[in-house]
C-alpha cells in the first residue's frame, strides 16, 4: 500500500490540488450563478438548471485535467473529446427541429403573454393567421379560426413571427361576424 503511495506521490497530491481547486471553482461560479439570479429575480428552477450546467462543465474539466495527471496523453484525450461532440453535434442537427419547438414551447410557456382562449393576429406575409388559441402543445399551437378551421402553428414560428392580441378571452357566443 505505500509502495503505491510513493510511486504515485506526485499524481495524487495533483489529484487532490484539483479536485480542491475545481471545488471552489464550482463553489464561486454557484454563488455568482445565485448572486445574479436573486438580484435580477429569476425564477429558483432557472437557477438550479444553470447550477446543472456548472455542475455539468466543472466534471467535464475534472475528467480532462485528472486523465492528463495519471499518464494519458493530451492527443488521445482531444481525440476522445472531439469524437464524443462530433457525435453530439450530428445528433443536435438531426433533431433540431424537434429541440427548437421544444424549446420555443418552454419560453411560450413562461414568457407568451397569450392564454388559452385569446384572439390573436399572426403577422406573417405568407399566410396572415388570426384565430383563437384552442390549446398550446410542446411543439405546437392549436388555432381555431372563426370558420372553424384547425390550424397547428409551430411554437418556433409563433417566436419569430409578430402577433398582436385582438381580444384578451374570445366568447363563442359572439358569432362569426366578430371577426
């Protein structure tokens, strides 16, 4: 057992120099992380998805920094490295639509000024949209016009298009000539 102290004196005393030194590093980064979010009132959930990414960054940087203390070689370690983002990055492209919508529905969620039940405007040269909003989905929104026609708008276009609110609540009972 000391034998492998010795021999690896130098490796575990760097060892435990990062170790410690990425702990205060994930320690400060938490504390401006929360710092910033208390003073410009963001929500404790965002907080702790943005400790998530430190979290997630400081393990990464652990990984590299301990596999180049205990021998391998900075070239096979990049190699790794850049195999593994290559095959996130073709992955990311692949479904890019799919995490856009997703996304776009998450900031629909918390920041669309629209409900369930208002009449808006979609601003759009192509096809100008106004409907009600009958429902909104992880990737879409259900607009029913007043013709009752159903149109499925996806949430990333909803975000790069203009909508103007034209009634805050529609009531069905106002008929079609509301419009």
């Amino acid at each position: 057992m000391l034998d492998i102290f010795f021999f690896s004196r130098n490796q575990i005393i760097t060892t435990i120099a990062i170790l410690l030194g990425l702990w205060i590093l994930q320690f400060i980064m938490k504390k401006a992380a929360h710092r910033v979010g208390h003073r410009s009132e963001i929500h404790i959930t965002r907080t702790r998805l943005m400790f998530k990414y430190i979290n997630i960054l400081v393990t990464i940087i652990a990984i590299f920094l301990l596999s180049l203390t205990w021998g391998y070689n900075a070239q096979e370690i990049a190699l790794i490295f850049s195999s593994l983002f290559a095959i996130i990055g073709v992955a990311m492209f692949a479904i890019w639509s799919i995490l856009s919508n997703i996304t776009a529905g998450i900031i629909l969620f918390f920041s669309f000024p629209y409900k369930i039940g208002s009449r808006i405007k979609i601003h759009d040269k192509d096809m100008p949209v106004e409907a009600i909003i009958e429902d909104i989905k992880a990737f879409h929104l259900h607009l029913r016009t007043l013709d009752g026609e159903l149109i499925t708008y996806p949430n990333n276009l909803i975000l790069q298009k203009a909508v103007s609110l034209v009634e805050k609540e529609y009531h069905a009972d106002e008929g079609k000539d509301a419009l």
